[in-house]
C-alpha cells in the first residue's frame, strides 16, 4: 500500500529549526525514519516537504484521487488554513494529523487546529516518534489493509 507522507512549511529545516523544540534529525533522516518504518510494516511510504501552500493542497488532491492513505504534518497552516481543511476534508483514505511537538503545551495560537475535525486522528508530541506511531496506525487500519 503507497502512503503519502506530506510535510508543511519549515520542515524542510529540521534539524537546525530550533531544535530545542523540534530535535536534532533532519528532513532529511525523518524522511528516512518513515520510509525504512514503512517498508518493515508493508507501506510504500513516500515523504514530501513544501513550503507552499497551494502545493499542499494539489497533493491532497492526488491522495483523494488515488484513495492513498496520508500523514499530514500541516505545519503552521494547521493553525489557519481554511483551504488545507477543505482539501483533507475531501479525504477518501484514513488521514492522520501529525506535529512533532506538542502544540497543546505551547503558544495558545497553537492550541487551535482548524484540520483536526477532517482528520482521522491527531498523533502528536513524540517528535519523530509521532510519523512511526502514525505509520503503525495506517498499518492497522482495515481500510488501509483491505481486510
Ligand atoms: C508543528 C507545530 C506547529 O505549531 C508549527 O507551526 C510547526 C510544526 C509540529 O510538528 O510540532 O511548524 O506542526
């Protein structure tokens, strides 16, 4: 099964982003975590990074076309993007809200996910973590495994 794992903006920056909040690994590395986590659980796992919103918004387009399951890390837009929301809310595969932090323990900017509703679930708070446990729950939805 192909997963789509897709990335918002400023994570291409991970590893020198403040890593006090966010860790030390790289997109890179995480891409990489996701990918070797994926093939051990059966998911053809492909990571993508974009700093763009409306970028974002095509591939969600191409997860519904193509009923693929996906990891969202929406990044900032998690906190305002109306047009994200309605490009998740066409999901026709499990989505999964993903934020290597905490949002809830931060800023109360970050308090509000206007994503969350349209989600499957929301896994966050584990830094990298937060991708495989997400990859795990992937892995054991019916939907994802056709059983
Ligand atoms: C984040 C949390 C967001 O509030 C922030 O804007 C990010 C990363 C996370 O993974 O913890 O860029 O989504």
């Amino acid at each position: 099964t192909r997963v789509l794992v897709l990335n918002g903006p400023n994570l291409g920056r991970l590893g020198s982003r403040e890593p006090d909040v966010y860790g030390s690994a790289d997109h890179a590395h995480l891409a990489e975590l996701c990918t070797e986590a994926g093939r051990e659980l059966g998911l053809e796992v492909e990571v993508r990074q974009t700093d763009d919103e409306a970028e974002l918004v095509r591939w969600l387009h191409e997860a519904a076309d193509g009923r693929l399951p996906v990891l969202l890390n929406p990044a900032a837009f998690t906190h305002y993007s109306y047009a994200l929301r309605d490009a998740a809310a066409q999901r026709t595969a499990p989505l999964i809200e993903i934020h290597l932090s905490n949002p809830h323990a931060r800023e109360t900017f970050r308090h509000l996910s206007v994503v969350s509703a349209v989600a499957s679930g929301t896994i966050a708070g584990f830094g990298t973590g937060s991708y495989l446990l997400g990859l795990r729950a992937l892995a054991a939805d019916p939907v994802v495994t056709g059983s």
